[in-house]
C-alpha cells in the first residue's frame, strides 16, 4: 500500500493479492444436498454434540458453517451452538446461540475461528428443555462411505455407525479463509480417515437416546455450486480506522478528496465473499501542512493488577529527521515508571528521564540529536517506556503546550523545527487500563533424572468444556498466560513428541508398586502407570506395557504422554488476586522408571549386546532351535527384548524364555519380547536363557552365515527392577549344512 498526496486529495495504490491472496475462500462440502436421516437430543438429554471431521491440510480462519435443519413438528424453542475441535478434540471456538432452521440451510457465523489442517465443525445441544430440528445426515452421497460424522457427549468420542446407526456426513459446510492462494476448495482435499483410534468410546445409552429420525427429507433450496466462489470480491478502505470506500476486485487505487488540513492513517483490506484479510499498511500523510512533523503514537495497554509492562512509541514519517524533543505525562498513582528499552538502533544517543511533577502527575522526558539526518521506515518504533502497573487507569498525554510549544519538536536536516500544529494531528496519546487478570506461568520438565526441559508442549488453558487460550512452550519448558481472571482452570496438556522408553522394565516397576514393594513417589508416574486410565495401578497395567512394546498393542488409553502437577498431581490451578506460577512435569504413558530422553537427549536404556559365539549348522526347510544363553550371572525380574534377523532367510516360528511364557510379537525382521515377574529368574553364565524356533527359507544358501543382533530397545532388568547395566548374550551362527554327496 502507498499513498501520494497532491494539494488537499490522497492517490493510494496497492497490489493485488498473489494468486487470489493469502487468504482466500476455501469452501469445505462433503454432502451431496440430500439428507437421509436426522438427529436431535432429547429433552433433558444433557450435553450432546454432532458434526463432522474435515481432514485437510489447510490453516486459516473459518468465517462462518451453513446447516442443513429438517422440520420437526414437535420441535421446542431451545436455542443450539456450533463449536469448533482441533485435531486433538480441544475446543478452538464457539458460535453464538441460533435457532434450528427448518427444511433449509442457516448461516452461522464464526467470528474467524482460527483452524490448522484437521478440525471438527460440531453442533451443540447444552442440556436442552426440548427436543428442536433434526440435524440432516447424507446416507448415500460421495463421501458418505468415508464416514466423517462424529458424536461428543463432553468427555468421550464416537460414531453413530459404531452404534448400529448408518453413518455419513451431517449437512454442515464450512466456510474459511485459508493461506497459500488457495481459490476454491470443493469436497475433501486428501483421503478423509478419522482419527477414531485417538478417542475413547462414547456411551452407547447416550447415543441412542440423542437419537431421532426422519427418512423423507431433501434439499431442494441449495446445491453445491452455490459454495463455489472466485477468490477476491473486492476490498475497503480506511482512513484514520474508520471506513471510507467498499470496492470491487477491479481496482487497486482510490482517492480521496478535498480533505482538511491534518494527518490521516489508511490501510486497505481484500475480501472474499463474506471473509476479510488482514490490512495492508497503516500509511500516514500529511495535508496542508509544510515540513510537517512525524506522527508519533504512544500505545495502548490494557493489563491486570501488579503487572510488568512496555509501552511501545512509534512514528510515521520520520524523514531526514536530526532532533528529537518529546514530553510524556502519565499519573504515578497508577503506574511507575522503570526505565526504557528496545531503542531503535538508528538513534543512538538517546536519553529519557522520569520526572516528578506532582503526587499525581510525572513526566518522560525524551531527547535525541545527530548532526547525520536519519530516516526510518513508516510504523518504526522510536523505543519502548517501561512500567509496573498497580491499578486503574492512566493517560499517557504528549504535553506541547509548555515552553512555547517546545517539549514535543522534531528538527529537520538542518536543525529547524518542522510543523506540528495541532499536537493532536501529530502526537497521538496512549493509555494504561486495567484489565481483569492475572499472569499464570511455569515451566515443563520430563520427571526423569535430568530433569529435561521440555518444550513444544502445547498447552490449552481451559475452564470447564470451554477454551480460554493456548500456548506452547519455549526452548526452556517456559510457558505464560496473561490476563486471566480469577476461577478455577485446567492446563491441558500435550505434544507430538515421539513415545519411547518404555519396556518391561517398566512392567515390572508397576507390578512392584501393586504388591507394596516399591511405590511409586510422583503423580506423573502413578499417571504413568495406570496406563488404561482406570483411576488404579495393577497388573492389568503392566501386561498392557508388555504388549505395547512388542507391538501387539500400538496404543495406550491413556495416550503417549500424560502431565501433572510435581506434589499434588492432576491439572487444575486456582487464580485469585494474584498471578500463579505453576510448574509440571511430564512423561511418556508407561515410562515409569523414568528412562526416556526427550529429544535432543536419547532414550536412557541401558543396552543389551548378543554375541557371536560358535556355528550352527543346519538343513534347509527343517526346523530347529537357536540358543540364546547369558554370557554373565544375574537375577531378572524383568526382560525387554529386540531381536534382529534377515527375515527372507529365516521363518520364526515360536519362542520360549527359560521355564516361564513371555508376550512376543514376531513381524517384519524383528522379534520382540516382554516378560516381567515380581519372583526373578536367577541366571547363571553359560545357562540358556530363550530359544528361538524357526526354519531356513529358499532365500538362504549354502554360502552365507546368518547371525542375530540386539535392537537398541533391548533391556534386562534385576530384582529391584532396575536396569541391568552392560548386559550380554551370545547365541551361534547360522550356516546351511551341504549335504550334496552325503547320501542324506
């Protein structure tokens, strides 16, 4: 955006969105306008959500759904919301309340809910007093087999077509700016597959009395192509924040004419349909004025009680500028001045200083020269003023009416003072307010003995079902909420942080604490144990352990990591008057020992070696057993093996550890095995530990050897349940016996 000034009119020029924009209309449909069936909740029927999943690799803002209602005659007043879920089934947003259409289309709007790739468009009936409109389901459409329609009771996931329902895709469109000039977007954009493996079950009670139908109803009013847009409709114009022309998507000038003296600000939006970008600019000009002064702005703050703040000072059209002279007025009683940073590194030199005028009245004085004009680039900032905030409200006030007008003055390239009468259309004041809330902060650690730092842990801060915000955790686990009133929140917690250190090591830790011969000291490990989420301990937990490492479980109920407070456990915190540091720690689910490194650390396993020790020879296509055997001494109550073979030459075909049957799990090249007890077995070296059972395959001949390997998961662990350090096994080679010329 530029802006050219001739006498008293304003010429703007910008260029047009790139390939229809940054942000342009994505149209998501997955119905095909014909509704089978319908759903409501029923009177009394608590909290029910029903909508669909949208698999997309998209990221932008949803600017509104529409929602196709089908008439119900015994439908009552009660008024229903549309909630949007990320990925991850956390609340990003919420509609206002609506009444259910009847056999139509209604436009809710979204308010630019801000989305990243998969989300769920969710309708929400909140413990209604009646029954309303059926929700339209497409049975028979072109995505109706991928089953994109999803059930929410508040706490659990599922889907009507696990309920004995047909499944589908409800009719709800939805409607989004999206990055990347994408113009249109019409159906799915990659293969839908809901996450249904990343939710837990609902109730199946619930869900059938949510659950009314009507077999009859079809859109006739709206068809898909009426969603299909062009990209860019057009853009506005402001000036000094307010609008001042709608255009169509032909232009890429206005101008504005016959204006009085004084400066203006412009900035211009792209729309699309219904949805608006973000602006381009603020542009500032002058009009009427000589050699007229930048324009400076001092910002405004809103903040809770007894809080740090910055104060940023910008200008605009700061041009060949040697001087700096400026005079800031605010109320002590409310804020205290505590220095200044962030100075622009083109004004070295400057100086600032507090001073008191009165009990209720200081001043910041501002100064700086250099002999060298400087020019800054529109919307630069001079410095930030540094505050700490006590309570109520103050102005901050550029003061020119002392000293002949001289304590707020630029000064050209030769040192004259440039215009800037009246200081309101030069010096824009600023303000400190009060706003309800507090800091919540901490940082994240794994409870290992690191004490690792963890970051990119995503972390939404939520009071009851509703979202209130979210961040992400720094490089130093560091994480802050600002501005949060008092009540009581929960910190939900989570990260895609590869799941690891888990093995039956672990297993046998869980068994030890059931049975009170080592309890477990740390929430997050109790957490971590109680792997199926059922509120206890046992060894239902560490046999679900066992299975997970070898690979006949690739899940845990209670996910990859779960996060809890360091003494008390759980999530929750209480803000009241004060800002609240809370820490957490973390764990991979099933890691109670504590063994896993998140990156860029590694995974703390202490290792097991196999050795070669000696041939085997054997016939092809018969079967046989290798030994595997302890090369030292010990007592395990836990073993964690990852055997590695050449699987198109071997076939595995069973395998048994020494006198007791371990969980195992034989796919691709690997084997891997879990076996824990609380009574160890007691090992001797040279004694065989498992055998393997298998046969050659056509792939092997007669000229090769084939020996095994340990993977890096492979762990052994003593009575304590503590890992056994340089453990070693060795098993033989394998060598196809020859017997041509044998007779055999």
């Amino acid at each position: 955006l530029q802006a050219f000034v001739n006498d008293d009119d304003v010429h703007l020029t910008w260029d047009a969105p790139v390939s229809g924009g940054t942000g342009a209309v994505a149209n998501y449909i997955l119905d095909d306008g014909s509704y089978e069936d319908g759903f409501s909740s029923y009177q009394g029927g608590g909290d029910l959500w029903l909508g669909n999943e949208f698999a997309t690799a998209d990221s932008g803002t949803l600017t509104s759904v529409d929602i196709y209602f089908i008439d119900n005659t015994s439908a009552g007043s009660d008024q229903v919301t549309v909630e949007i879920f990320d990925e991850n089934g956390i609340l990003a947003g919420s509609s206002g309340l609506y009444t259910p259409s009847s056999d139509d289309f209604l436009t809710v709007p979204l308010n630019n809910i801000y989305f990243k790739e998969t989300f769920y468009a969710m309708v929400h009936w909140s413990n209604p007093t009646s029954i309303t409109n059926y929700l339209g389901l497409d049975e028979d459409g072109s995505h109706a087999a991928e089953d994109p329609e999803w059930y929410y009771d508040g706490s659990n996931w599922d889907k009507l077509s696990n309920m004995g329902y047909t499944g589908g895709v409800f009719g709800i469109r939805a409607h989004a700016v999206v990055q990347g000039g994408k113009d249109v977007v019409y159906g799915r954009l990659t293969g839908l597959n809901p996450a249904q493996s990343a939710h837990t079950s609902a109730s199946l009670v619930r869900a059938m009395r949510s659950v009314t139908t009507n077999n009859t109803a079809v859109s006739s009013k709206h068809e898909l192509s009426d969603y299909v847009t062009t990209g860019l409709t057009g853009y506005k114009v402001y000036r000094n924040a307010g609008l001042q022309a709608s255009l169509d998507a032909s232009f890429t000038s206005y101008d504005d004419l016959n204006l009085s003296d004084g400066s203006y600000s412009y900035t211009v939006t792209a729309l699309y349909g219904p949805a608006e970008s973000a602006a381009a600019g603020p542009v500032g000009v002058v009009i009427g004025i000589t050699n007229p002064a930048p324009l400076t702005t001092c910002g405004d703050i809103a903040c809770p009680v007894n809080s740090s703040i910055s104060v940023p000072v910008n200008v605009e059209g700061f041009t060949d500028i040697t001087a700096i002279s400026l005079r800031l007025e605010y109320d002590p009683t409310v804020i205290t001045y505590t220095g200044y940073s962030n100075v622009n590194s083109s004004l070295s030199g400057m100086m600032i200083n507090n001073i008191a005028v009165s009990s209720t009245l200081h001043k910041v004085l501002i100064s700086w020269s250099d002999v060298n004009p400087k020019t800054l680039t529109s919307g630069s900032k001079l410095f930030d003023l540094d505050f700490s905030y006590h309570s109520g409200n103050t102005l901050l006030t550029w003061n020119n009416s002392s000293n002949n007008g001289a304590d707020c003055e630029y000064a050209d390239a030769i040192g004259d003072p440039l215009t800037d009468i009246p200081t309101t259309q030069f010096y824009h004041n600023g303000s400190v307010t009060w706003q309800p809330g507090y800091n919540v902060t901490g940082v994240y650690r794994s409870n290992n003995t690191a004490n690792t730092l963890l970051d990119n842990i995503k972390i939404v801060l939520k009071q009851g079902t509703m979202r209130v915000d979210s961040v992400t955790t720094n490089l130093s686990g560091e994480y802050a909420f600002s501005s949060v009133e008092d009540g009581t929140y929960e910190l939900e917690s989570g990260t895609n942080k590869p799941w690891a250190g888990v093995n039956a090591t672990d297993a046998i830790k869980i068994q030890r604490h059931f049975t009170g011969l080592e309890i477990l000291n740390s929430p997050v490990r109790i957490d971590a144990a109680d792997v199926n989420m059922t509120n206890s301990v046992n060894a239902t937990d560490a046999i679900k352990t066992k299975r997970r490492f070898t690979g006949l479980d690739n899940s845990f109920l209670r996910g990859d990591w779960t996060f809890a407070k360091p003494i008390t456990g759980g999530n929750s915190i209480t803000v009241s008057g004060a800002d609240v540091v809370q820490d957490m720690q973390g764990l991979c689910v099933g890691d109670v020992n504590g063994s896993n490194i998140p990156a860029p650390g590694k995974n703390g396993s202490a290792g097991v070696a196999i050795t070669i020790s000696g041939e085997m020879d054997v016939k092809a296509g018969e079967t046989f057993e290798i030994p595997v055997n302890m090369t030292q001494t010990m007592q395990m109550s836990a073993v964690s093996l990852v055997i590695e073979y050449p699987g198109d030459k071997l076939e595995i075909t069973d395998v048994k550890l020494q006198g007791v049957e371990p969980v195992y799990k034989v796919s691709g090249d690997q084997i891997r095995l879990a076996w824990s007890e609380i009574e160890p077995i007691d090992g001797k070296a040279g004694e065989q530990l498992l055998s393997i059972r298998c046969r050659t395959t056509s792939g092997m001949t007669g000229a090769e050897v084939v020996t095994l390997t340990s993977g890096n998961e492979s762990e052994l662990a003593d009575e304590m349940g503590e890992p056994i350090m340089s453990a070693a096994l060795s098993v033989p080679a394998i060598r196809l016996k020859n017997t041509i010329g044998t007779g055999e």
